[in-house]
C-alpha cells in the first residue's frame, strides 16, 4: 500500500500554499485551454455539417473543412490539452515536491510563448497557403535562395509549419527544466505521479523531435511513413496519456482521502506503458510495404497495452472499493471513473481493431473516427473537466456559482461522446460492409449519410455541455466571493 502524500521529506516548516502554487498563472492555462477547446469544436461541427451538405459557408477558402479539420486536431492537442497539462502541472507538482518551480518568470514566458505558437499554426494551416505565392515571399526566397513553407506539413498530428517546429521544440525543453528542478530537489519516496510527470518529460521533448524533423527531413517512403504512424501513436501513449494517469494517481486519493490501492499495482501500470506503448504506432499502417514483423509487433505490443491498462483500472476501483457513492456524489470523482472507463472501453476497442482480421473490414473507416474522439474527448477532456471542476473554485475563491449547470456540463458531455463513438463504430462497420461488397462509392455515402447525421447532434450536446461549464465559469467569477475562501486541499 502506498500513501498519497508529497514525494519529498517533510520539512521542519511546511511551505505556505500560496509560496508553491501561482493560482493565477493556473487559471491563465486553464482559461486559454477553454478558448482553445471552444474552437476546436466549433471547427470540429464546421466539418461534421459539411458531410451532410449543411455547410452555411461553402465557398469560403479559409473556411474550407480540409483546413479547418487540421485547426481540430492541432488546436485540440496543443491548445487544449497542452496548456491544461500545464496548467495542472504547475498545481501538482510544487504540491507533491514542496517546492515552486524552478522560475516563475519562466512559467510566465513558457505560457506566453505557448499561445504564440498555437496561434501561429493554426495562422500556418489557415493562410499559410495563401501567403506562399505572394510576391514578397516569392523575392525574399529568391534573394536568400531559401525554400519558404508557410503552410502545413504533410505530416498527421504534425502539420505545425516548419518555421514553429524549432520553437515548440525549444518550448518543450524549457517546460522540462521549469518542472525538472523542483522534483529532481525532492527528497524521500517518490510517488507514482512523478513518475509519469518526468518520463513525459523526456518523452515527449523525443517524440516531438521525430515526428516533426525526422520525417520532414530525413526519412522518406515507407520508412518515414513508419515513423509517422510511430509518432502519432507516441504524442497520445507517451505525452497524453502519463499526463492523464499522472493525474489520476494525484487527484483521486485526495478526493476520496485515502491513499491509491497498490503502489506496486502503480509501477506495474507505469512499466508496461514505457514498454509497450512506443511500440504500438505501426498499427496505423498495416497492409502497407512496413516489415511484416514491425506490424505484428505493433499488434502484439497494443492488445498487451489492454492488459496494462486493466492493472491501472483494477488499482482504482481497489481505490474507491467501499465508497462507491462518493462517484455519485463527487462531480470530479464521477468526472475520473467516466474518463477510466472510457479508456478501458477505447483500449478494448483499440485491440480489437489492430488485428490483421479486423482491420480488413473497418481500415479507413469512420470507426477509426469514433475511436479518436472516445479517447481523446471521452477520457483526457473528461479527465481535464474533472481538475477544472475541482480546482476553479479553489482559484477564484468561491463555490460553483450553479451546481446545476455543472451537471448539465458532466451529462451533455459524456451522452454526447457516448452516441458519437457508438455511432461513428457502427457507421465504420457498415461502411466497411459496403466497399468489400463492391458497390459504387456513392451506396457507401448514401449509407453513411444517416450516422452523419447523428454525429452532429451528438457533437451539437457536446458542445452544449461545454457552454454551460464556461457560463457557469463567468457568473462564478462575477458573483461576490463568499464570506471563508474555498480551502486548497
């Protein structure tokens, strides 16, 4: 069994919350993720109306869903994700070390220089295209005998422009050292969430690097292609997914006031995704001229992910065992075992569609679609939900300004993903159906055309949910503080 309590020695005076954690700098990461996400899905309904001939802009070049859906992606995981993980980062970690960050100016410059650079790709993917044949351009890559991309890169997940691609690497190194020298100056026991916190560290700096320079650069053809499906896999296995366990093992005994089930249990689930995940990646790619052996490791390494993950779900119900109702009665609770389940349900799920069998009927289908967004909304966004929930009224001193709302948020949210991943699998399976029986292409279309559809009212709730978080999150501010602060607990 091990405790919850911070990694390092108690010291002889316990440092003063308010000296480790700059809650305004908390709440700027939180609230720009906000901005971030809002768009995303906005993006992401811009494309889903598209499909079913409902697009209000057709015409519109910079409104073109090719673009926008790239805006999706990128604005999803480095706009959302990202400086939520930052943000969550810079209350946990002095919290588990009892020591700030090694610069808070840095904090600071890392915030700012993080929204430039999301901003500038989506800028890149939105005009970048159009800027590349102007004049100006033209005669500055001519003087200098230079090659101006300013647009995306044809690479998935990393379309970020080759020009931003050296600042978010330097970005990523400055956030390792910001977080590094508070944990490396810990002292006693360290606990399992600074585990996952430092190898996401290093692996993410890594893969970035890989994904973005190595098949730019310097691996071509199926090798690069190789390296891509690598990298796609790796930004969730091994940036994501550390940063949403990590958190899990921080914020949950704390709410339940107990520690985690299994320490070993921990380490089992820590160990078996540094050993498997990285090399899950080439499952994106099966039936292509990749080694035969690299696609069924890649097989074998996933279904084994199925089995880590089981170690981690089993560590926390053995964690909740006997207070199953504080689930009901504590939103962020509810918020974390929703987001588990999910990934239990989207690691199943992902074993089963990487085997050669499967991958025959639904490969470059829409079930492929229903997968992503169960993962990436249905367990990380829910889990993110879950922090901001518990830790917006510790950051503006005041309780929820609507307790209701927060309950529209929680259940638009998870019925919305819910119906989206149910119904983008069964449309996947039904497609998958239509091209082996080689009817025309338009059979699949008209048949796809119902779960489209459905995919935009299920998108419509989700989008629901999240402006009932954020009116929620207004009228919590503007409302007079209550007369005893929200403790930090």
């Amino acid at each position: 069994m091990s405790s919850s309590a911070p990694s390092a020695a108690i010291p002889a005076e316990i440092p003063r919350h308010e000296d480790l954690v700059n809650e305004r700098l908390v709440a700027w990461y939180f609230i720009a993720s906000l901005v971030f996400l809002g768009t995303s899905m906005l993006a992401g309904l811009h494309m889903a109306l598209q499909l079913v001939h409902w697009n209000p802009c057709p015409d519109a070049e910079l409104l073109s869903p090719g673009r926008w859906r790239m805006v999706h992606t990128n604005a999803v995981a480095y706009g959302f994700l990202a400086n939520a993980f930052l943000g969550m980062l810079h209350w946990t970690v002095p919290r588990l070390t009892l020591r700030p960050v090694a610069s808070s100016a840095l904090s600071y410059f890392i915030f700012g220089a993080w929204q430039f650079v999301v901003l500038s790709t989506a800028a890149g993917i939105l005009i970048g295209p159009s800027l590349q044949d102007a004049p100006w351009v033209m005669e500055l890559a001519a003087k200098y005998n230079i090659s101006m991309s300013l647009g995306a890169q044809g690479i998935e997940w990393g379309e970020t422009p080759v020009w931003i691609d050296p600042i978010a690497q330097v970005g990523l190194l400055l956030v390792a050292i910001n977080f590094m020298v508070p944990i490396s100056r810990a002292r006693g026991p360290m606990y399992v969430t600074l585990w996952y916190f430092m190898a996401m560290f290093v692996w993410t700096f890594l893969v970035y690097a890989m994904g973005n320079f190595m098949s730019e650069y310097w691996v071509g053809g199926t090798s690069g292609g190789a390296v891509g499906g690598l990298f796609i896999h790796d930004l969730v296995g091994l940036f994501v997914t550390p940063l949403g366990w990590g958190m899990m093992y921080y914020f949950v005994p704390i709410l339940l006031q107990k520690p985690i089930w299994s320490h070993g249990l921990s380490l089992v689930g820590f160990w078996g995704l540094a050993f498997f995940y990285p090399l899950n990646g080439i499952h994106h790619f099966l039936y292509t001229p990749i080694p035969m052996f690299l696609q069924y490791g890649a097989v074998i390494a996933t279904i084994a992910v199925e089995f880590v993950v089981t170690t981690v779900i089993i560590n926390f119900i053995g964690t909740v065992w006997g207070q199953g109702k504080s689930v009901y009665r504590s939103l962020p609770l509810r918020w974390f075992y929703t987001g588990m389940i999910f990934y239990f349900l989207t690691c199943l799920q992902c074993a089963l569609q990487v085997t050669l069998t499967f991958q025959k009927l639904i490969h470059f289908t829409d079930w492929v679609v229903g997968h992503a967004h169960l993962v990436m909304f249905g367990v990380f966004s829910l889990w993110l939900f879950g922090v901001m929930t518990y830790l917006f009224p510790r950051l503006i001193g005041r309780d929820w300004w609507s307790p209701q709302l927060c309950e529209w948020h929680y259940w638009l949210s998870t019925a919305g993903v819910l119906v989206m991943a149910f119904d983008l699998t069964l449309a996947g399976i039904f497609q998958g159906y239509y091209w082996a029986s080689l009817q025309m292409w338009d059979v699949s279309v008209d048949g796809s055309m119902p779960f489209w559809i459905t995919r935009v009212f299920a998108g419509l709730a989700m989008l629901g949910g999240f402006v009932c978080f954020v009116w929620n999150l207004v009228m919590t501010y503007r409302t007079a503080p209550a007369k005893g602060a929200v403790a930090a607990v």
